[in-house]
C-alpha cells in the first residue's frame, strides 16, 4: 500500500510524521530564540551566534548519534532514546521560560545540550530508515525510493510552516487568550507535545518496519583505520584529509567558543578570524585529496575486523565528501542568507497587518513561503516539470536539478538584496518594531514583500537538498550510510561555523539597526560564495563519474 499515488510505502508516513513533529519543535526553538535572548539582555549579534551554535552543536552530536545507531542501538531503538532526550531538552526550556522564574542559564542547558543532542539523533538515523522500508528489487520501488526524500523535505518544511507561520509569533507576541508572558513558554510546551505525539507514533508502526541488522564494527572506525592504515604507508592524501578533518573540529570548537565569548571580548576577534580561517583550509585538505583517492590501496582494511567493509567502499565513501561539501557549502551560502538576515530584515520594514492596526507580524513569519513554496512545487515538480523536462531535454540528473535549485536561491538572494535598498531609502514610520532591538523603528515598505524572495528560497530547496540526500544514499555503500548522514550534518556545522564567523565580521555593515549599516554587501558576498563553491560543485561531481556498479540504493 502507498500513499498519494507515489508508491512510498504507508508505514512511511509514521517516519515522515517524526520529521514533521521534530521539525515543528526545533523551528519554534530556533525561530523565538534570538527574540528571547535579547529579551534578557543579549544584543543581537550575541543571540544570532548563539543560534547558529545550536545548529552547530546538533549537526556534530550527529557523529555519536551515527556511532550508536551503527554498533549499540540500531536506527530503530537510537531515534526512540534521542526522541526522549528531546522532549526533556522542551520540557526544560518550557519551565526556563515561565515567568515567575525565567532562568537563562536553564534555558542555554537545553537549547545547548539537550535540543541539539535530541535532533541530531533523529536527523542522523530517520531519512535513511525510511529508504530503508523500499524493496528496490520490486518494481517501482527504486523511483519511489527517491520520490520519498522528496516527500521527507516536504514533511520539514511542513513542520517549519506551522513553528514559522503560528508559534513563533505566539512566543514573540502572545495571542489566543495567552499573554505575552506565557508566550514562550506557551511554544515550548506545545513543542513539548508534538515530540511526545511523534515518539508514540513511531512506536505504533514497530511491527511494520524494515529494520537492518546491527554492524560487528562502527563504520566511522573502518573510515578511521583505512586512513590511519594509508598515513602508515605514506599516502600523502591520508595525511591532507586527516589534517583537514582536526583543522575542520578545531574550527567548529572556536566558533562554539566565540558565540559564548561577550560582546567586544578581545579575543572574539581572534577567534573568528582563526576558525574561518582554518574551517576553509580544512576544507581545502579534506575534498581535494578525496576527488581521486587512489592512493587507498585494497589493504588499506583488515576484511576480518570489517565485515561488509572493503577498502574499495571507503574510496567511494571519500569520493563522495568532495560533493557533500562543495553542494552543501554553495547553497547554504545562500540559504543562510534567508535563515538569518531576511528575518532582521523584515522586521524593520511595516510589519502591520494594516496601516491602522496596533499588532505585528514577528518577521520570522514571512518564512511561511518558503515553507508553502515546498509543499505547492514539491509535487508539481515530481508530478509534472521532472517529466516533461526529461520527455524533451533528456536526462534531468542530479547535477541538473541541483544547477536549477542554485539559480532559484541566488534569485532570492538578489531580490532580498534589491528590498534592503528600498527599505533603506523610504521613509521611518513612527512606530516601533516589536521583534527589532529597542527603539528600532519600522520603514514605509511593507514586509509582505519579503514573501517573494522566501518563496524563490523554497523553490531552490527543493531541487538541492533532496538531491544531495539521495545522491548520498545510493553512492554510500549499505555499512556506510549513516556515517554519510552524519558527515551531511557535519558539512552543515562546518557551513554554519563559516557563516558565524561571517555575520561577526559582517557586524560592521550588519549592526543592530540597519539604517546604520549596508546590509545588502552582505547578500553580494553570499552571492560570490555560493557561486564559488557551486563552481568546485560541478567539478567534484564529474570527479564522482556516477557508474551503474557504484550505486547500492
């Protein structure tokens, strides 16, 4: 049985309603936090970094999440002990939240250990235990197989739909009999329960799912012991990706370090230029070598020790880091944008829902269509544009797709970039914005304007990321799978570590109050980033040389 007519399997749909339930808890969380934050005291700079931490800290919990899913837990029983990790990280933010004993450091445990440890379990194991339910040796199976990470991104940006387009602006503003006392807490009760909905959910299919077999051996060690075994030998291509990869965690660790740092501290500065600086080397070292890693002999592994792991998976392995990177990196120079300035951006344009009312929009509202963008083009795309583009074009590959998805983003971007300069050029209302810093006011521009380029990000999320999930999961060899959905999260932490640095050095022409700054400089250099690294892309993706006895969906 299927759903939509798509062939993914029913049993699918109590995966696809975790990701949605998490999606819903971690969006809320992250889209009230700056607000909260700088309720208590934090400037805006320090609440954006802390955010961007948080994000960081989950995509690296993803390495110990895919250890315990490969050899102690299986993905099954690791996305039921994360998920409660998760509703405790809720239900500790809820009690940090209620007024009459709101604690800061309470909720910097949660948003800081607990939340990132519980999403990073889940985000680790659940894509990849739903493609595991398809039988690809039953016809049909293979296309729906890739049809269902489609209809996974769907189910994310559902989730972000409802935090972005209700909570959020319940948290920041209150509403629905709540005052806006209760308002944060009122969310992150609500994020709470949707965890708790999702793990009894999950639960209730056990008797349905396809579940593997635990590995003898964790496949991150297998990674480890072929690259220790060919530094042995003097490769000298294990020796760049295993200076890379320490040069890649020290510069995570530093931008975790320098969101904690105050503001003006004299070693922020440092910091940022250190971890940007060694976050790209260590880019450099880890992807180049990897584009033809042939200097990993068949030896490199003991099959005694790694069963179901050769040499020859490892090399396959690193040949695909090179395309996680370079994909990851392109977009998220642009999607990054969106996930922090279009926010600031509008909430210094009119946020009223009419020029008479008193209430406002929070301005992470206007996420809502990137959001719908997801849920309207997701299937004109599979039902429609995807075929007709292959009946007249021919192939429409990965690297097509993800070229398309590029342009789109970068159309966003240079719509936010256009809005900025006419923000900056009309006139001051006389009211105060609500989600700006104190005594910001808003500018003669209505921010519904800012739908058009979230809408543009949407569509340009559609054809990237779902793309480069499946293209991991049927290059990876079966042992390897959750190490490469981790080693996805990790490229995000290392993006997101990239990007904090950026927004720290930007602070000179991104300050607190647009109007004294140039955001638009900005969006220009995330422009030339994104098209830098979708250069190195298209090459890393011709290096790959997809071949029929490569792929193991």
């Amino acid at each position: 049985s299927s759903f939509a007519g798509s062939g993914v399997p029913l049993i699918c749909g109590s995966i696809l309603l975790v990701e949605l339930c998490e999606r819903i808890a971690y969006y809320s969380i992250t889209g009230t936090q700056e607000s909260f934050l700088e309720r208590y005291g934090y400037s805006l700079t320090e609440a954006s970094a802390l955010t961007a931490t948080m994000g960081t800290l989950g995509m690296l919990w993803a390495l110990l999440s895919g250890w315990l899913a490969d050899v102690c837990l299986g993905r099954y029983r690791s996305i039921i002990v994360f998920a409660v990790i998760y509703i405790l990280g809720c239900c500790t933010l809820a009690i940090a939240a209620w007024p009459s004993h709101s604690s800061t450091g309470l909720y910097l445990f949660g948003v800081m250990v607990l939340v990132p440890l519980g999403t990073a379990g889940i985000k680790a194991n659940i894509s990849n235990f739903g493609a595991d339910q398809f039988d690809i040796s039953q016809p049909g199976q293979e296309e729906a197989q890739e049809q269902f990470f489609s209809w996974f991104y769907i189910a994310i940006n559902l989730g972000a739909g409802v935090a972005y387009g209700c909570l959020t602006t319940l948290g920041s503003n209150g509403g629905l009999g709540l005052s806006l006392e209760h308002g944060y807490f009122a969310v992150y009760a609500i994020a709470a329960a949707c965890m708790v909905g999702a793990l009894v959910a999950f639960i209730g299919g056990s008797a349905a799912y396809r579940v593997q077999a635990l590995q003898p051996r964790s496949s991150a060690v297998a990674v480890i012991e072929a690259l220790a075994h060919s530094c042995v030998r003097g490769a000298g291509g294990a020796w760049a990706v295993s200076g890379g990869l320490f040069l890649l965690l020290y510069a995570v660790v530093l931008s975790v370090i320098e969101s904690f740092l105050p503001h003006g501290h004299p070693w922020q500065q440092s910091c940022t230029l250190v971890a940007f600086m060694t976050s790209g080397l260590g880019t450099f070292l880890v992807t180049y070598p990897c584009l033809r890693p042939s200097w990993m002999s068949a030896a490199a592994l003991s099959p005694t020790h790694h069963e179901g792991t050769s040499a020859a998976d490892v090399r396959n392995f690193l040949r695909l880091l090179p395309v996680l990177f370079s994909g990851n990196l392109a977009f998220n120079a642009l999607y990054n944008s969106m996930q922090y300035w279009y926010q600031q951006q509008a909430c210094q344009m009119d946020l009223r829902p009419w020029t008479t009312s008193g209430a406002q929009f929070a301005g992470s509202f206007f996420l809502v269509a990137d959001c719908l963008a997801i849920l309207a083009a997701t299937p004109l795309a599979l039902r429609f544009i995807n075929p007709q583009v292959e009946k007249f074009c021919g192939d429409f590959g990965h690297g097509a797709k993800f070229g398309l998805g590029m342009l789109c983003a970068s159309l966003s971007v240079v719509v936010a970039s256009r809005l900025e300069l006419q923000r900056a050029a009309s006139p001051l209302l006389p009211q105060f914005s609500q989600c700006a810093p104190d005594g910001v006011r808003m500018s003669d521009l209505n921010a519904a304007w800012m739908l058009i380029p979230y809408f543009l990000m949407g569509v340009g999320e559609i054809y990237t990321q779902p793309v480069l999930m499946h293209l991991a999961y049927i290059v990876s060899p079966p042992s390897l799978r959750a190490l490469s959905m981790a080693a996805s999260l990790v490229v995000g932490a290392v993006s997101t570590s990239l990007f904090t640095a950026q927004v720290s050095a930007s602070s000179a022409f991104v300050p607190d109050n647009l109007n004294d700054g140039h955001l638009e400089y900005g969006y220009y250099l995330n422009l030339a980033i994104g098209l830098g690294f979708y250069c190195c892309f298209v090459h890393a993706l011709r290096c790959l040389q997809l071949r029929p006895n490569d792929l193991y969906a």
